[in-house]
C-alpha cells in the first residue's frame, strides 16, 4: 500500500501563479507563516497538497528561509519544486517537524541545508536526500530517509556538526550513486548510528571506517553488555537464557536482520527463536510463527515503534539500534483460535481504531478478529446490491445516555458510520500481514433491525416498519421474516458479497437472542413452518441449516452463538459458548468444534472490579477481573479427548457502553494480556504473582506505544498500579 504520509511545506502552485496580482494578505509574514498559511488552505480547500516554488518571490535572491517550526497535518502531500531550502541555524529546536517529500516529490534534492537543527522527520523520494553544505554547528538527528535515488546524506565542508540517529531505508538506488553517506572537507563532524538497513545499501564516509549494512559509529562504540530478559507477554513456553547480546543493525525489527528457516516438521504457529551475539535464527512452518517470533523480538529488544512494515510509523523518536540478550526460545500455541470481537453496532469505531487493536493483538499473538458488523443499532458494512443498507441502517436518531438507567435518551443522530467495501479490504489485508484472520459477522434471524430499517419488507410486519434502527439496547422483537423466501434471498445476495470480502475460513452467522413472538403470528412464517413439519419457534433451525449448506458450497465454514444449539446443528457449523460453558458441552455431544467464551469470563466490556474506575458501569453481580480471567481455562469441564473440539477462547467487547477507541484500550487491556497468556501458553505458567509482576513492565510499554490502559488491578490481592485515564 502506498503511504501518503507527512508533509512540508509550502506555497501552493496556485498562489505563485497568481503572484504578479498580489492580494495583500496572502504575502504577509515570514517565509515560514505564509507556508503554514498555505498548508491550512490546502487542508480547508480539501487538495491536501501543497507546493513550494521554485523560488520564493519575497525574498531577493529566491530561497526559502524558515525561521520556525512546520508541522505537516497527516495526509497532505508536498511537491517540493525548490531546490533550496534554508533554514536557519539556531532559530528553532525542530524547524521542521513530519517533514517528507511524499511520493509525489518531484525534486532533485528534499533539502539543502545551511545549518539546522532537525528532529523527528521522514524524508522520502528525490534523489538526494539531504545536503548540508558550508555549514558551522549543525545538529542533525532523528532524521529518516526513504526511497532516496541517490545520496542519502551529502555532507559537504562543513564544521563542527553532529549527526546521529539516523535511518535509511534506501530502496531502487540506480547503480553508481549507493551511498547513504559521504562526507569531504570537512572539520570536527561527529557521526554516530547511521543505520542503513536495506540489503546492498552502502555506507561510505570519508575516513573508510563505515561498513556495508552496518551501524556508522565515527567515535567509539558504547560496549554492549549482557542484559537480563524484559517481560515477554505472553510468556514463552520455553525459554534459556544464554550469556551476551545482540546489536541489531536497526531501531525496529524487520524482516531484513532476521536469518528464516522453514521447518516443515514444526506445528502451525509454533518458533524456535535463536539470538546470540552474532545475530538472530529463526524457525518455524509458517509465516504466523516467524510473525511471532517477531513480536517476541520486539518484546526482547524494547523497540519503541513497531510495524512500521504494516503502514504505522508514529513519526516520533527513531531510537537507537535494538539491543537483544540472547536467548533461545521454542514456544507454540495451545489454541489455534485466540480472539477479539468488537461490536461496531452499538458504536462505530472506524478504521484506525481497529488498525491499533490488531498491531495490539498481533503483539500478544491473538489471532482471530471477530468483527461484529451488524446489529439492532447499526449496519456497519457497504453492500452493493442494497445501498439502503447503509443509507437507513448506518443512521440511529438518537442513542441512550450513558451509563443512564431507564429509558433516558439523546437526540444526537449517530452516524452514518460505516465501512466501505475499499475500507473492508484495507482492514482484511492489514489483519493479514499482521498474522489475523478477520471473522465478519453477519447477524441473523435476530438482531437485524439496523438492516430492516433500510428493508422493512423483509420483517414480518412488512412494510409499516419504521425506517430507523433500534435506539435503546436489549433485543428487538422484529426480526427476519423467514417465512418470506425474499427475505432469505437478500440474506443470500449479502452473504455473497460478504465472502468475496472476507477470505478467511469462516463466517459468523449470529444467531443469539432471537425472539419468536412474530413468527408464531406471522402468517409466512407459520405456513413456512407447518411446510417443513415443525413449530414455528423451530424456524432457527431451518435458518441455520440453510445458511451453512449455502455457505459450504461457497467454501466458508459458519460458525454461530450457542443459541443454534437448540436445534440440531449441521455438519461443519461451529458453536460459540457464551451463556455460560454449557453451549460447549453440548457441541462436544453433536462432535462440533466450539469456541469457549463465557461471558462470566470473557465479556470485558464488563467492569474489572476497580471501585475507583469511573469509566466502567459497575455492576458488583458481573465483575471480570483480571484474576479470573487469568484463573479462565477454556478446557475445564471437559471429559476424555473431548478437548480435540475445543478451538479456543475469546475477550468480547459489546460497546453498549464503549464509545470510542480509548474506552475500548481500557476495558481491552491489561485483561486481554490475562486472556492472551492463558491461549497461548496455557497452564504450564499459571502464577498470578509472577504475572501481575511482569505485567507492571508490560503495561507501561504498552502507554508507551499510545494504548489507553486501565491500572493493574487485583481484586484480592488489591494490587493496584497505573495512570489515569486520558
Ligand atoms: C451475546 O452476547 N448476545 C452473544
Ligand atoms: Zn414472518
């Protein structure tokens, strides 16, 4: 995916154009504030894209002076057409801040630099990437370059400079022009960490001392001592700790420093991870276990920013090379299905919220992405032969007050908030390289209303439906007319396109909390049922049965809630636990895989028992603290080899009461650490103490990469550590 990221400057095309007609404010101020004024306009005329000239009609000589610090909003591209840029020394600590020439960039060079002080920025294309000719004192640090032709850093007579922590991840350089660095002439140019780390860079310096794909270090190395094993969560089923460290050649770990072996022998997602001081092995039979290996990597070296392979680059501190104390692991999954589902029904949380959740989930080896599409409260999803499914399903008129009791409700319209089709494939795609497999649900016979809102001739009070989604929570009683074969027709024609989105190996069908009062008076549906022999409360199960046999032709197994149980399920169906363990059991006696998900244990929009937390509805009767969800084992109560049908667990997030992405982080974690622990390693580590200790380390890398936690919080031992909520 291209990454249309970050920014600088400048004046647009147009405006130069329209120079000799100079309206008075457009040329007021500095070189730096008529930029910024230009980027503003850009963002409010909606071209997010700005340019800098040739040259800079206010000043004598043509160059761009900046005097202060610009900051690119997100998503605006730069076409940098001068080829100087000044900036001067000393005036600003960061002149330029998310600097990038974006693919767009059309220059030779992204900045010609006379003295300056950089910070934080990512300078793409051109084919020079930075010059910093004749300059006294310049500090350059922070600085990344990608997709740079040429020379990635020109460093021509200057004195007294310091470079450092800088990254180049130069790709498509023409041959003859592979330096990421060359300096000349120059007095006192202190260069330190200059990593190139795509194969077949070339570092080159004017004393010789730099070597090929190695860390630049000018002046003397810091030693590398041994260091002990940070928090690894979910811990490892194994691992030994062996004497020294590894220096990566990079502040993040890719996939570039990492020797793979394929080992056909070893079961799905398991790794066996090697680092010693020469470097780091790893093995596995399937690209889902080297992604592990990966996320245990970043957990052993403390990188700050992670994935930026997967489109995330928070443009904060690039960091120093990760330090790695060697180590050998072997480590493999107890379950193969470890999961988070999120309603986006009740509240929408939109793209980059879920993007967090699954870098998140990735890193706790959670693999399952149950997304709950579609509900009473909301259709979530574009479908193309009904566009009114989002035109009346994605708008609610108004919502409950939080946290009110009672029937008290806000006029605020919600929406329209959905996902398009576009949107649906960027998420699958993203999931994908991060090692998730995306489970859509779509809802029904129940829990439609979102969607008979759009369709109220698919309900069985036919049209006289009102044309709005349900707005309080609880079950609708208005659900699919299923003695009307339309209805199960446009059921049909949106699964078809729900699978051509989706291409994983099961779709969520719903099925939960599906009244019955309108089918026994609905006159198609009783007919429908007297047709089939059976009473008309039993109409789930024809519903079920269908679906599964017009979803297995189309190579997707169904999975349901355990409501689906009530009626003999079909080959190939898979039941989902939640009221309680006994919808396992019971698909153990029909031989079907299920998943465990009690809501006793598995529900984390419940509260996690912290009397102090004002962010959760507290209900004392329905506490999911994080000592039971450690204490949780899906297995229990399960006879013989009857754990062969057990495909693992998941931590739910009904959003009733979950409004937005920091609400989601704080009920999500530290508990879904808890749950992570006991899918993937399972009983072979089950001290709560020895957690919650590594925990504390764990949570605060976790605020560090921006997730809102909630405090550690220990119901019995009243252990309690953590910030505030933001
Ligand atoms: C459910 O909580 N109704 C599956
Ligand atoms: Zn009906």
């Amino acid at each position: 995916m291209k990454m249309k990221m970050f920014f600088l400057a400048l004046f647009t095309a147009s405006v130069a154009a329209a120079m000799p007609s100079r309206s008075p404010t457009e040329f007021e101020g500095s070189a730096s504030q008529r930029i910024e004024k230009a980027i503003a306009g850009a963002v409010a005329d909606g071209t997010r894209r700005v340019t800098i000239p040739q040259r800079d009609p206010l000043s004598a000589d043509g160059v761009w002076r900046l005097d202060r610090a610009i900051v690119l909003p997100s998503g605006v591209s730069l076409i940098l057409e001068s080829p100087v840029l000044e900036l001067k020394a000393g005036v600003a600590d960061d002149v330029i801040r998310n600097a990038s020439c974006g693919a767009d960039c059309e220059s030779d060079k992204a900045f010609e630099v006379l003295g300056v002080r950089f910070k934080k920025a990512v300078l793409r294309g051109g084919r020079t990437g930075l010059n910093i000719g004749n300059a006294d004192g310049y500090v350059v640090s922070n600085l990344e370059f990608q997709d740079v032709a040429g020379c990635a850093v020109v460093v021509d007579k200057t004195k007294n400079g310091k470079i450092s922590n800088m990254m180049v991840a130069a790709s498509g350089q023409p041959s003859g022009s592979p330096c990421v660095l060359v300096t000349k002439e120059n007095e006192s140019v202190k260069v330190e960490y200059i990593i190139a780390y795509a194969k077949g860079d070339v570092v080159k310096d004017c004393s010789g001392k730099a070597k090929i794909g190695e860390i630049v270090n000018l002046h003397e190395s810091p030693a590398l001592e041994d260091r002990p094993v940070p928090a690894l969560v979910p811990a490892p089923r194994s691992i030994r700790k062996t004497p020294g460290a590894y220096r990566a050649p990079a502040p993040y770990v890719t996939r570039d420093w990492i020797e793979f072996e394929r080992d056909p022998t070893m079961r799905a997602e398991a790794y066996r991870l090697s680092v010693t001081t020469g470097g780091v092995k790893v093995a596995a039979s399937d690209v889902r276990g080297e992604l592990h290996a990966m996320a245990t990597l970043r957990q052993l070296g403390e990188e700050k920013t992670f994935y930026r392979n997967c489109d995330f680059y928070t443009g904060g501190d690039i960091g120093r090379p990760l330090v790695i104390p060697c180590c050998e692991i072997e480590d493999h999954p107890r379950y193969p299905w470890r999961g988070i589902l999120i309603d986006e029904g009740r509240h929408f949380f939109g793209k980059e919220t879920i993007k967090h959740v699954l870098r998140q989930m990735s890193a706790h080896k959670l693999n399952v992405l149950h997304w709950h599409l579609t509900e009473d409260q909301g259709w979530r999803i574009e479908i193309d032969a009904y566009p009114d499914l989002i035109k009346y399903g994605a708008v609610r008129p108004c919502s409950p007050v939080h946290f009110a009791r009672g029937d008290e409700f806000n006029g605020d319209v919600y929406g329209p908030f959905y996902y398009t089709k576009d949107d649906i494939r960027e998420i699958v795609a993203y999931a994908d390289a991060l090692g998730i497999e995306v489970v859509p649900e779509i809802e029904f016979p129940g829990h439609i209303r979102a969607a008979l809102a759009a369709y109220p001739e698919f309900s069985c009070a036919g049209e006289k439906l009102p044309r709005v989604p349900r707005c309080t929570w609880g079950i609708e009683s208005d659900v699919l007319c299923v003695g009307n074969e339309e209805a199960l027709k446009f059921v049909e024609k949106v699964l078809d396109e729900v699978v051509g989105l989706f291409p994983g190996e099961f779709v969520h069908i719903g099925g939960d909390e599906c009244p019955t009062a309108r089918w026994k008076k609905c006159p198609k549906c009783r007919a429908k049922a007297q047709s089939l022999g059976i009473k008309p409360e039993k109409l789930q199960g024809y519903v079920t049965a269908r679906f599964a046999e017009y979803l297995g032709k189309k190579g997707k197994k169904i999975i349901g809630w355990d409501e689906i149980l009530e009626c003999d399920i079909p080959e190939g169906a898979r039941v989902m636990s939640w009221r309680g363990r006994n919808g396992g059991l019971k698909a153990v006696k029909q031989r079907r895989p299920f998943v465990m998900c009690p809501s006793s244990h598995c529900y984390f929009n419940r509260t996690d028992g912290n009397p102090e937390d004002p962010f959760t509805p507290r209900n004392t009767h329905q506490v999911v603290s994080l000592e039971k969800v450690y204490s949780f084992d899906p297995a229990r109560g399960l006879e013989g080899d009857a754990e062969k049908y057990l495909l693992g667990s998941q931590a739910c997030f009904w959003s009733e009461v979950i409004w937005n992405r920091y609400d989601l982080d704080w009920r999500m974690w530290p508990r879904s650490c808890a749950l992570a622990e006991v899918l993937w390693t399972g009983s072979t580590k089950k001290d709560f103490g020895e957690f919650v200790e590594r925990l504390q380390q764990h949570r605060r890398r976790l605020v560090m990469q921006g997730v809102n936690a909630a405090p550690i919080y220990c119901e019995n031992t009243n252990i309690k550590i953590g910030g505030a909520k933001k």
